[in-house]
C-alpha cells in the first residue's frame, strides 16, 4: 500500500494493536533534537508501555555497545548512560555472553552487519543517541494505549533513527522484548494479523511462541495474500527491517517452516539457525 509505505519515514515503523472492536495499525514514531538526552514519551500511554520504551533504548545501547568492544578488542568498563542502563550486565559477564551468542547465533553477525556504520566507526563509551533530546509518540493520542507487544517495533523506531534508514514498508510487527533481545508472545494474534491483512501489509513479524494461535486461530483465507515470520530475538527483526531482503528470505527460509499447505498458501517461516488500545 502506497500511502502504508510513504508513513514509513525515517525513525517510523509499523506495530500492531487491539482495541474493543478488532485489531489495527500502531504506528510507532522517533524523533532527535539537540538538547539534553532527555526522553519524551507522549501518546496516552500506560506504564508498560512506557518501560517497554526505554527498554527498547537500553537495549540497543548495550547491543551497540558490546558490538563495538567486540569489534575493536577492548576491554574497557560497562557503559552507564541513563538510570535504565544499570540493568545492564556487568563488563565481564555481558562481554562473555555476547561472544558466545555472536559465535553460535547468526542473529549477531545480522546486527553487527545492520550497525556497522556505528560499529565501525564508533566509540564504545559513547552513547549512541549522544545528549539529543528523544521523543518517541504512539499517534492517536485521544485512545489510550497499554500492554507490553510494542517493544519490537518501538526497537525498530529507534534504530531506524540511529541508522537514519527507513524501516522496508511492506512490515508490520508485534512483540515484547526482554533487555537480552528475546522476543517473547504477545495477545491478540488473530485480530492483529487479521488488521494487516485488511490493511494491504505483505509481511507481519510475530513472536515464535506465538506460532500456535496462528495454527488455531485464523482463517487458511487470511492467511493467502500475506507472509508471517516467527521470531526468536530482536537480531533477527532488525535483520529483516534492515538487511539485504534476498539473503534475509533465503536465511529465514532455511528455518523451520509450516510450509504453505499448513495453513491455507501462507509461508510461515521460523527464525530459528511484526476505544482502548492493546498492544
């Protein structure tokens, strides 16, 4: 959809929503200005949906963080940007386990791949929103929003603005995010897939474990005009918002698969070796 992709500016991506009368559209937008690393969050939000942003923030500082020592061989003390990024781990342990996930999880070589331009160039100690002020907004401000499944594409947001590159149009995703980049199931599958569907979007990002309520929950009809892709960690999101888009099918493809006679000609792919609003 022409209008669905023209949304999709730098700093926007596309989540998902319920509210009482069925699924919709969330867009989530990111904005930098200089000022004081200040962050803004506006949009009639409920607690854990304000968490879920500033663990989307902690969550690509450390990433970007542990890429860099990983990527120049220091070993230098954690980073302490903000009060969320004392959850963070210690140095040592952090280090080690980012070394180990990047060694027997392709995901971290696609993170390393989307934020080379940071990685390469970028100090480990320096915060990569810098002191720019940043504002993250839910619109449709006069709904109230709550729930936990805006944490992908809040993520996805917010690198985009780092990378200054647009999120592919063509994706909507849901799903929580833990501040190890696990992606974990969220409710309302059924009207959330359906709400994409109706809205013309070719692909939709979901949680792994959320697998099964697709199998029970949707009609083999609304599922032939559109591409689901399960999802284990956040590496894996970005992979697909940001990478090359034929070696990302080719990845996903690899994966466990429903295949397409599962569920009525829709590809479910696996990523294994997107009134009161909620989320």
């Amino acid at each position: 959809d022409l209008d669905l992709a023209e949304r999709l500016s730098v700093g926007v991506a596309m989540g998902l929503g319920v509210t009482a009368t069925g699924g919709q559209l969330l867009f989530v937008e990111a904005t930098r200005s200089k000022g004081s690393g200040k962050l803004t969050v506006t949009g009639q939000l409920g607690e854990v949906m304000r968490e879920s942003v500033s663990t989307a923030m902690s969550l690509l500082r450390s990433k970007i963080y542990y890429a860099t020592l990983a990527a120049t061989g220091e070993a230098r003390p954690a980073l302490r940007v903000n009060d969320a990024s004392k959850n963070m781990l210690p140095d040592a342990e952090a280090h080690a386990q980012y070394s180990l996930e990047q060694r027997r999880d392709a995901g971290a070589a696609s993170f390393q791949d989307v934020f080379e331009p940071l990685i390469k160039h970028g100090d480990a100690l320096r915060d990569p929103f810098g002191n720019d002020d940043i504002h993250v907004h839910f619109p449709a401000g006069a709904i109230p929003k709550d729930g936990p499944s805006a944490g992908v594409a809040t993520t996805l947001a917010l690198a985009s603005l780092l990378l200054q590159r647009p999120l592919r149009g063509d994706t909507a995703v849901t799903g929580e995010i833990t501040l190890r980049g696990h992606v974990l199931p969220v409710g309302g599958i059924r009207d959330k897939v359906l709400a994409a569907h109706r809205a013309g979007v070719r692909h939709v990002v979901l949680p792994f474990a959320n697998q099964r309520h697709v199998k029970d929950d949707i009609p083999a009809s609304s599922l032939e005009d559109i591409e689901l892709h399960f999802i284990k960690h956040i590496d894996e999101a970005l992979s697909w918002a940001f990478g090359d888009t034929a070696r990302d099918l080719a990845e996903l493809s690899a994966g466990d698969s429903l295949g397409p006679a599962a569920v009525g000609g829709a590809a479910l792919r696996s990523g294994a070796p997107l009134l009161r609003a909620r989320l």
